[in-house]
C-alpha cells in the first residue's frame, strides 16, 4: 500500500518507519523543512533507541521517504495517517489546531478516495471534526478512522511491531478489512485486533493513559503513608503485585509520571468531563497526587540542609521524564532542578542525553557533566531523578572519595538502603525507612 505520515515526531516517525519495514511505500510529511532535511539525511530529531537503524535501512531500500510537500503526498495513496501533536492548551482542553490544519491540507490535496487515519491522541469527537473539514473541500470520497497509538518512549519500536493490541474505530466493515492487512504482520502471535466505534476508539486512549497515571499517583500516595508508618513499600508492593487482579505494571514508587502523554491526557478528559457536567474528582486527584509528589520530594532535600542549602553543591542523575528517551516534557527533574536553584544551590547535572536541552534551558546556571561521576565532585548531596541503567549498580566508594558528604536522595528507589549506609552514605528514598 501506499502510505502518507503527516507529522515526523514520536508518532509518526515510529509509525512511517513500521509500515516501510513490512514492504509498504510510506512518505512522511512534515511542515519544518529543517527537520525533512535532516532526515533525508539520516539525523534523528528524536531519541529512540533502534529508531535511526530502521529509518536508514528503509530510506536506502526506497521504502521511505520525507518531504515537506503535503499535496504531492496525498495525491497518489491510499491511506494517510494524521500523526501531529495535541498539545495542552491553557484551557486544560488538547489544541487540535494542528489536526485541523492537517485535515484541510488533506482535503485540498485528494484526488481521489482516501482512507483518513487519526492517530493523534485527540479528544471524544475529533473525528467528527476532521471529517467536516475535510468534507468541505473536496468533492472526493473519504473515509475516516480512530486508530489511537499506545507506545511507550524508549520502548516505541517494540510496541509498534509487537502490540499488546490495535485500536481501530470505524464505520465500514470494508474499512476495517483494509486496516487488519495492513496491521496483520504485526498481529501474528494473536494478539487481538480491536474494532468499535470511532468515538470509542478515541475514548480508549484517554481511558488507558488515565488508568496508568492513577496506578502511578496511588503507589506514590500508599508509599508515603508506608514511609510514616515505618512500612517498606516495596514489600508492601509485592503483596500487592501478586494479586492476579492489580499485577506488577506502574507500581514502582518515585517521583511521579512526566511526559508528552500522560499529564496532558489527564488533564484532557478532565476538562473534557467537566465541559459535559461530569464530576471528576478521580481525574484531579491524579493530578493533584502527581504533582504533590515531587514537591514533598524538593522539601525534603531543602529540610535537610535548611538555610545553609545556599551554600551547597547538589548533584543530579538523569534529567528526562523516563530512561531511554531525550523527552523531558513534565519531567520531574526540571522541578527539582528549578527548586534547587531557587534556594540559591550549585547544581550540576549529568544525564546520557538530555545535555542539548539542558543547556538550552539553564545555560551556564547549571554546571552539565557528561558522566555521571563528573557530576559528583564536590557535591554535598546526590538527588536521582531518572532510573537510567547506568545509576543502578554504581561504585559507592568512587562516589564517597568525590562528594564533600555523603548524601543520597534517591527519587527512583535504586538502591538497598542498608547496602549505602555500609558505605557511610545517609540514603533518603520513597517509601521506606531511610538510614
């Protein structure tokens, strides 16, 4: 088949990129020519690991393509994917100015029947919207359908090409058989399909990102009160995990969720409740347990040192929302950093990859270290924020000669508590007894 992308960011790059894999002729389309050029290129504008390998093997076996030209795009395929952003707006609604726009671009560009595949995660009744855009500017048929994408940053290519399931929303069965081809090579070990209508497809998205974040927000709150009973919260996680009922997944205590999806959604389908006389009280308890989590966290560290925190020098690991990824929208470290800064500390900041943006945020008002270790010198305190590989099994004895004390606030839960204080450190965590 042939395939049109609109919009090279996590979404559709990762989506154009899947499809080329399994033989289809897929160009993505996007409006900074900047970006198109260095993907012709080769240059990634994101970080996902194995990313850049399949988008280089395809381009070469001319199964992809980028081009800035939307209307040259559409008029020669049978599908096109909508994959541009919804970002929050400040009314707490998603912004769908972007998938109107693209939908218009769409429409003017047809030349014939066309498949119209929302893949941006949009609020109940996008698609009602794009089909009354484009239905105003072309004569031409059209279909259009809820896909909705459940990847994770840092893991995106796997759950593209091995999907737990696919979302499909539409209205005709014909449709529907053209998608379950086109995702049949991705489903071959069973796993399900799924066809509803287009405004539970789009409903399906949110419900999936609200439940993850409320798993997230409940073991923070449960961790804390673990934390002021004298409990250790990842027994009390074992117990919980084990029931065949809850399971293992977005129960790790920390810092709370970030990221282009979560805080966003939530905060999406809250509005969206409250716009429709719906109580929310769940949706803003989330939020409001999210955010109150990284804060009780900068609180600590400022209790501990109290007024001399001004003259301290604080190390931080890993700056992006989650490992493996460059993303650092809503992450928790920005809060921590910026906190830090405010009470008139030095902070120096190491993270595999975040270093551009860092820089690009703070300037010379952090010190960057490209290791870990380089971070440390001299440093009063380690706060980790991010649970990289590579903060998990560090040397506590090169650690201990670099810092001035031996201070570990640990965000992530990394480390044994009683395996630090062997090594002289005090170990400040969530949800356990700290030493």
């Amino acid at each position: 088949m042939k395939i049109v992308i609109v919009g090279t960011g996590y979404v559709g790059l990762v989506t154009g990129t899947g499809f080329a894999e399994t033989g289809h002729q897929v160009t993505c389309v996007d409006i900074n020519p900047d970006r198109v050029d260095n993907l012709n290129k080769g240059v990634m504008p994101i970080y996902e690991p194995g990313l850049e390998e399949l988008v280089i093997r395809n381009m070469e076996e001319e199964r992809l393509r980028f081009t800035t030209d939307l209307a040259e795009a559409v008029s020669d395929c049978l599908l096109v994917f909508i994959c541009v952003g919804t970002p929050q707006g400040a009314d707490g609604f998603a912004d769908l100015s972007q998938v109107r726009a693209a939908a218009e671009q769409i429409g003017k560009a047809m030349t014939g029947y066309r498949i119209i595949v929302n893949k941006s995660t949009c609020p109940v009744g996008t698609a009602d919207m794009v089909r009354e855009a484009v239905g105003k500017l072309t004569t031409h048929p059209f279909d259009v359908v809820s896909n909705p994408e459940f990847l994770k940053e840092g893991a995106a290519i796997d759950d593209f090409m091995r999907p737990d399931r696919v979302v499909v929303g539409c209205d005709d069965v014909r449709v529907f058989e053209i998608m379950k081809e086109l995702y049949a090579p991705f489903l071959r070990t069973g796993n399900p399909m799924l066809q509803m209508t287009i405004r539970s497809a789009e409903m399906a998205k949110y419900a999936t990102n609200t439940m993850l974040a409320a798993r997230i927000s409940m073991i923070n709150e449960l961790a804390n009160i673990a934390e002021a009973m004298g409990a250790d919260i990842n027994d009390v996680r074992e117990a919980v995990m084990t029931d065949n009922r809850i399971g293992p997944s977005y129960l790790f205590p920390g810092l709370g969720y970030g990221g282009s999806c979560l805080p966003k959604d939530v905060q999406a389908i809250a509005e969206l409740g409250r716009k429709h006389g719906v109580p929310v009280r769940m949706l803003d308890a989330i939020n409001a347990v999210n955010r109150d989590q990284r804060t009780r966290f900068l609180q600590r560290i400022i209790e501990f040192f109290g007024d001399a925190i001004a003259e301290k020098r604080v190390a931080v690991w890993g700056a992006t929302f989650k490992p493996r990824t460059d993303d650092m929208r809503e992450a928790p470290a920005i809060d921590i950093i910026d906190g830090l800064l405010e009470q008139g500390a030095a902070v120096a900041v190491s993270d595999p990859v975040a270093g551009p943006f860092l820089t690009e945020r703070y300037g010379d008002r952090i010190a960057f270290a490209a290791r870990c270790y380089d971070a440390l010198k001299d440093a009063d305190a380690l706060v980790i924020c991010t649970e990289w590989r590579e903060y998990h099994r560090p040397d506590f004895v090169k650690m201990g000669e670099l810092m001035r004390e031996r201070v570990i606030f640990d965000g992530r839960n990394l480390y044994t508590p009683k395996v630090v204080a062997e090594q002289g450190f005090r170990y400040f965590c969530i949800g356990r007894p700290s030493v």
